[in-house]
C-alpha cells in the first residue's frame, strides 16, 4: 500500500491519451453516415475530456476535477437518452438515419 | 501504458469498422480502458461511476437503438464521401494537441494519492449542491423529453385500440 501511494505517473501519456481518443471522435463524427455511429463518437470525445479532467484532477492535487467529471458523465447520459429518442423518431418517420440523407432544415 | 495502447487502438476500430454492432462492442472496451485509466490515477468512484453508466446503461441503450432502427452493413454505406478531409481533420487535432502537451507538460509527473468515496461524497454535498440539483432537474427533463418525443403518438382517425384489462379476463372467458 506504500508503494501505491508513492507511486507516480507520467501525465503526458494521459493527455496523449485522451487527446488520441478526441482526435478518434473527431474523425467519427465527420466521416460517420450512421447517426447512432456518430452519438458514439460524441460519447468518445465526452470521454476524453473526462481523462483530461481526472489527470489534471490528481496533478493539482484537487477534487473539483473529478466532480466535474462526474457532471459531465451525467449531462452524457442525458444527452445520449434525447439524442436516441431524436433518432428512433426520425427513423420512424423516414426510415433512415443517414445524416446526409436528412436535410430538411438544410436551406 | 498497456491500458492506453488497447484502448486507444479500440477507439480507433471504433470508427473505423464496418459493423455497427462491432463498432459498439469496440466502444465497450473503449469505455472499459477509459475507467481502467481512472483506476490507475486512483480515482477509484470514478472508475466504477464510469463502468456502471457508461458500460452498463449507454452501450446498452446504443445496442437497443441499434437493434430497432436496421442499420446496414458496409464502409459505403456507414462512412461518407469526406473520409479523407475528416482523416485530415483527426490527424491535424492529434498534431496540434500532441505538441501543446509536449510543449507545456513534458516531463511532469501525478503524485497518486486514493481518492476516497468519501471525499467525493463530502465535496459534492458541500462544495457543489447547486449544481448537482440542477443537474438532477436536468436528468428529469431529459427523461420526460426522451419519453415524449419517442411515444408513438396515436392518430385521431384510427380506430381506438380494444383493450382487455388484465384483471377480469378470467371471468370474461369463463363467462
């Protein structure tokens, strides 16, 4: 148990985590044709802000890192849970979830 | 170091494989890496935060929705024309990010110290009350809006739906 406690980790791996995961969500969201496909990249990238607040959290030696990591987990869920009713709906409506297939509001 | 390698490498089959149903199997172990990453920095409410929401509740709620609306199998018919501007994009937010940590952080170094369930527990109850009802009120209007906006709503014109209450059916079968 001492050792664990006097241990350290290198945080430039997890940023470079996180900044890797982001630039994946990134490139989902832009390349995806499948809504569901990008509300998963969304999830993604939400997850590697939370990698970055949670390093920052035990860098600072401070907890707010995590309680917004925390907030943040939550407003996730609540978006994924509207975001995926949006999608049924439309799939419901126009038997597709292609996101450049629906352009509706587009001009 | 071995948790950052798999999870980054299923975060990238993430978006790149052909199956949806793959895709968010590769979003479970991404998820998984990520709350074994909370672990590593001793976060440890976190991490189980993370794998009871996340891994149990959104990838399953992705699977359902999945599974409800048929989504087809293919890299034409999952990916758009912009692959490559969007491959351009993610490489250059991975360059320009990749040199600002190395440029501002090299070198430095977390000094693990366990978080205690406790401690997160106190901090919230006492530092940010506010925010978390606010966050609870929004939970309950995403749950509302979620169930409205998915409802099938039933059309004037149809016929009204007959309906045989559970309780009594018996009787009216035995009569």
């Amino acid at each position: 148990m001492s050792c664990l406690l006097a241990a350290t980790i290198r945080l430039p791996f997890l940023l470079f985590f996180g900044a890797f995961l982001f630039s994946c969500g990134v490139y989902g969201v832009l390349a995806r044709r499948n809504a569901v496909l990008v509300l998963m990249s969304i999830e993604l990238m939400l997850n590697a802000v939370n990698v970055n607040l949670v390093a920052f959290s035990g860098y600072f030696r401070q907890l707010t890192g995590q309680i917004f990591a925390l907030f943040v987990i939550t407003v996730a869920a609540a978006e994924i849970g509207i975001g995926l009713a949006i999608i049924i709906l439309i799939y419901r409506n126009r038997e597709t979830i292609n996101v450049d297939e629906i352009s509706l509001l587009k001009w | 170091m071995v948790v950052g390698v798999v999870g980054g490498f299923a975060a990238l089959r993430l978006v790149t494989s052909r199956n949806v149903v793959h895709a968010a199997l590769y979003l479970v172990v991404t998820l998984a890496m990520v709350g074994g990453t909370y672990l590593l920095v001793a976060a440890e409410f976190l991490a189980w935060v993370q794998v009871l929401i996340y891994v149990g509740a959104i990838v399953v709620l992705l699977l359902f929705s999945l599974m409800l609306t048929k989504a087809p199998i293919g890299r034409d018919t999952l990916d758009n024309q912009q692959r490559g501007i969007a491959a351009l994009v993610g490489a250059g937010v991975l360059a320009g990010l990749v040199f600002l940590i190395q440029d501002a952080f090299a070198g430095k170094r977390v000094i693990l110290q366990p978080v205690r369930t406790a401690q997160v527990g106190t901090a919230i109850f006492r530092d940010f009350v506010l925010p978390f009802e606010v966050v609870s009120v929004l939970l309950l209007a995403a749950l509302i809006g979620a169930v409205v906006i998915a409802r099938k709503d039933e059309s004037p014109g149809a016929p009204p739906e007959r309906r045989v209450p559970l309780i009594g059916r018996e009787e009216r079968v035995a009569r």
